[in-house]
C-alpha cells in the first residue's frame, strides 16, 4: 500500500515559545493547513477554495513529544471515516525522515453548503476520493525537502 498524503513544512520562531517548543495551539493551525492541502489533493485542485465545504466540529489532539524551533515537520493526512454528511480525518506529525510520532490529531468535519447555512450529504465522487486519501502523494512547502543549503 503506498504511503500516506505528506506535507512537509518548518516550524517558524513565531510557532514556539522561549525554550524553542512548538506552543500547543499551533497543532490545530498546522492541521488546519496539512488538511487543507490534502483536500486540495484529494479533490484535484490547486486552490482549497474549490473543494468540498467544510466546518470542523470536534478535533481531538494527543501531545507525544515536543517539535522545536526549525524542525521539518512531515503531517501525514488520510481519511479514517466517512458518513453521511461527516468524515474524520487523522494527522501524524513527526520530524522528517524520523519514525518518532510527535503528536496525532483526529479531525470530525462536516460537509456544508456553500453559503454556510446548513449540512449536506457527502456525494459519491466525493467519498470514493476521500477513501483513497490521496495516498503517495507529498507537498512541500519548507522548500527542497527541508534542508538548508
């Protein structure tokens, strides 16, 4: 099976705190932009601003370990359920080309209509892109794999 949906991108000094560590609220930002370009994957798009609506409506983080200060942190996105009108999604942080999981954050969205005023079933092109979760595929956004020249 290949592997999951990678993005790659570095941990700014404005992500962390005096001793360096990520601040935890960050994790919901940074899943919020790995999701964001897994959608934009998953549907075939350049711009998220054309795939499915979505509103988030529970997310569920576990701390593992503490990213720091310039760390390349790979998130690892794949969908783990689809209903009706909700699917969840799994991130896996770690630092690239490391094992270690650093933190793990299951996403609960619901699909929406465009204008925002009301839930909407999932399609069927839909949830058989989302079951494929857009497997192999990896985006980097910290720039040559990550690493300083």
């Amino acid at each position: 099976m290949q592997p999951p949906f990678r993005c790659l991108f570095r941990v700014r000094f404005a992500e962390v705190d005096a001793q360096g560590i990520v601040f935890n609220s960050r994790y919901g930002e940074f899943t919020d932009l790995a999701v964001g370009e897994y959608f934009c994957a998953v549907f075939g798009v350049e711009r998220g601003l054309d795939t499915i609506d979505t509103r988030l409506v529970k997310q569920t983080t576990q701390w593992r370990s503490p990213a720091r200060f310039d760390d390349v942190l790979e998130a690892r996105v794949w969908t783990i359920a689809v209903g009706t009108s909700s699917m969840t999604v799994r991130t896996e942080f770690r630092r690239e080309g490391e094992d270690e999981l650093l933190v793990d954050v299951e996403t609960v969205y619901v699909a929406m209509l465009r204008d925002g005023s009301a839930k909407r079933a999932i399609l069927e092109d839909e949830r058989r892109r989302l079951e494929v979760s857009a497997r192999g595929i990896e985006v980097d956004l910290a720039g040559a794999r990550g690493r300083r020249r």
